[in-house]
C-alpha cells in the first residue's frame, strides 16, 4: 500500500497527516512553526515527517508552503514567510529527508482539498479563495491542479483593483489584498473609526453610519475582486477559505455584489463555504502525489 503524506507549513502552526489509499486519516500532528529561522524550519519539518512515518514502509510526500517556487532559479518567491524568500527550500528538504517531495502553495492545496474531498466535490473546474492574512487562489480543472507557466495561476490577490491605490508588499499599488484582506480591512477600520480593532470585534460594530461605510467598501472591492475572476475564468464554482471565509454576508450580499459586476446577463457561478477549515492545506499537500 502506497501512503499518502501530507505537510501544511503555516505561520503559526506546521501539521501533517498521515493518508491510506483510501483517503482515510492513519495519523496527523500539528507543532508550532519555528519563527524566522530557515534552517530550524527544515528541520522541524524534517522531524515531523520522520516521525510520522516511522511504521510504513512507502509513501508519496507533498508539502503546503507560503509561497511558489520559480521555475526560472528553483528558489521560493511571493512568500509571506520571508525567511523562505530566495532559498531553495525543496531541494534542502529532499536531502534531509532523502526522498522527493512535491510543493505547493497555500491556496493551491486548498483548492486541491476542496475539489477532491471538500465542498466543491462535486465540481468541475473550481476556484478556491484564501482570505485572510493574505488573498490568494487556486485553479483545479477535472481533479488536476493547474499551477500555470509560471506558477501563479489563480493569484487574484495581486490583480489591481484601484490603479494608483493602496500599497502592497510585492511592489505594486492598489492589489485586491490591500483591499479586503484582514489587516487591510482592521486597518481601513482604524482609519473610518480611529479605532484598533480585529476581525471579530469589528464584525459586532458595524450597524451604524461608519461600519455601514466600511461594510459596503469591503463589499465592493469584494464584488469587483471576483467579478473579475469569473470574467476571465468562468469557474464552475468558488469555494472560500481563509479566516474571513466565515463571515456571513460574503455569501449573500457579497455574492450578490460580485454578480452585479461580472459581464453576463446570466450569472449563476455558486460563492460557497469551505467544509475542510484548516485542514485544507495539509490534505491538498497529501492529495499532491
């Protein structure tokens, strides 16, 4: 029996899973992600997998990371754990590990997980959204990923949205993640109110005049973010993840602002919830191999 092994590198946590041939979880573990160090990183990861794999025999292993690898160098690039930037971080953990591995990224697994054995099943070309520290996407057309040429396929969070608007880290201005992200969102929050509040506790808030303001922005910038994908890919459904994939309204006055931007007078994509929560990535890094 060939076994499934699966690592989600996380900025907090790093989990890994443990899969038989049929999909069925033998073993699973989550340990706190090391803090800026690389090496520690490897290492860690490294760990787990032995650990994990101590009583079989043979496994395929696939790898959930922040971040794409360039085909041009093999390095890792447009990762939010920096540490990662410019190393070469697939090859370092196949020669710890002795074995090849397959890596993806964040959004990438979790389209993967969804498509496969989460809330989008029953599709066939799926976009899975990350929103929440960041925004991201994933394409995954018939059961198969699709990474694109260069490997950054389905990253809507970096399409502009307002020509000279907010600044982003990638270099650019006015990307849909400085938009409706969850620090962009605290910090337009902090902004309209003055005041330094989380996710949660701005989402209790927002009933007068000045959350209504910031409600409705968040919306639009919801709405034409999505629109645009569904112009350019007609997807046969977008499933959410992320923290903010569980905020309510995305999901009917969100949904219904996206609609009213997308090019069609025939709108009918379904905008859904995830059913794997933060599982998804560590499952779509077993799903990889």
């Amino acid at each position: 029996m060939l076994y499934k092994l699966g690592v989600d590198l996380g900025g907090t946590k790093t989990e890994a899973i443990l899969l038989d041939e049929h999909l069925s979880v033998i073993e699973r573990k989550r340990i706190q992600t090391p803090k800026i160090d690389y090496n520690e990183i490897i290492d860690s990861i490294s760990s787990l997998v032995l650990e994990i794999s101590k009583d079989i025999d043979d496994f395929s292993l696939g790898v959930c990371t922040p971040g794409a690898i360039s085909k041009q160098t093999g390095l890792i690039k447009n990762s939010n754990t920096q540490c990662l930037i410019g190393k070469p971080f697939k090859e370092d953990l196949e020669k710890n590990l002795g074995k090849k591995i397959s890596i993806e990224n964040d959004a990438n697994c979790f389209a993967m997980a969804e498509s496969q054995m989460g809330a989008a099943k029953e599709f066939g070309l799926v976009f899975g959204v990350i929103m929440g520290t960041g925004v991201g996407g994933g394409i995954v057309i018939d059961g198969k990923l699709h990474s694109g040429r260069t490997n950054i396929s389905g990253e809507w969070g970096h399409h502009t949205l307002h020509r000279n608007g907010n600044s982003c880290y990638c270099g650019k201005s006015g990307c849909v993640e400085t938009y409706i992200s969850g620090p962009s969102l605290e910090k337009q929050w902090l902004k309209l109110t003055g005041k330094s509040q989380n996710m949660p506790e701005i989402l209790t808030n927002i009933n007068d005049e000045i959350g209504q303001k910031w409600k409705s922005e968040f919306l639009e910038n919801f709405g034409y973010g999505l629109a645009n994908v569904i112009d350019i890919l007609d997807p046969d459904v977008i499933v959410l993840g992320g923290g903010l994939s569980n905020i309510d309204f995305l999901y009917t006055e969100g949904k219904d602002s996206v609609y009213e931007k997308v090019f069609s007078d025939l709108v009918e994509t379904p905008i859904i919830k995830n059913k794997l929560g933060d599982s998804a990535g560590v499952y779509g890094a077993a799903l990889l191999t």
